[in-house]
C-alpha cells in the first residue's frame, strides 16, 4: 500500500562560528522563517533555539554566537 505523501519542509544550512572560536557546519534552519526585510537574521533566532534545546540536555551552558553564514559560501 503506498504510503500517503507528507508535508516536505525545505531547509537552508549554515555554517556557526562561536565566540570562543569553535565552529559548528550544516546547522539547520527552515527556510519559510528567511528572506523578506530581515534577510538571514531569524536564522540567528532559530539557531540560538536550537543551542538553547542542546543545552538543557547536556546541561552545558550555550555558546554564544559570534558570526553565522550560508553553507557553501
């Protein structure tokens, strides 16, 4: 039986530098929330999310963020 076809979400990966000079590669952010007059900015936003939901996991304090750009360029 052929399943039925879901919803598909497209997404644009970023490279993360952090202030203490580590870096983080193909970090994902839906591409619905970019564009628009705040350009690559909610990107930031998601990312921060992101930290913010690995953190309490690993009780790690989040990093911050220093510098965010699209993968591959």
């Amino acid at each position: 039986m052929a399943k039925k076809p879901t919803a598909r979400s497209e997404y644009v990966m970023f490279d993360v530098i952090y202030e203490d000079g580590s870096q983080r590669s193909n970090r994902k952010v839906e591409a619905h929330l970019l564009g628009g007059l705040d350009g690559d900015e909610p990107a930031r936003t998601a990312i921060m999310d992101q930290d913010r939901a690995i953190s309490e996991k690993s009780g790690l304090p989040p990093l911050q963020i220093k510098t965010i750009r699209r993968s591959g360029k």
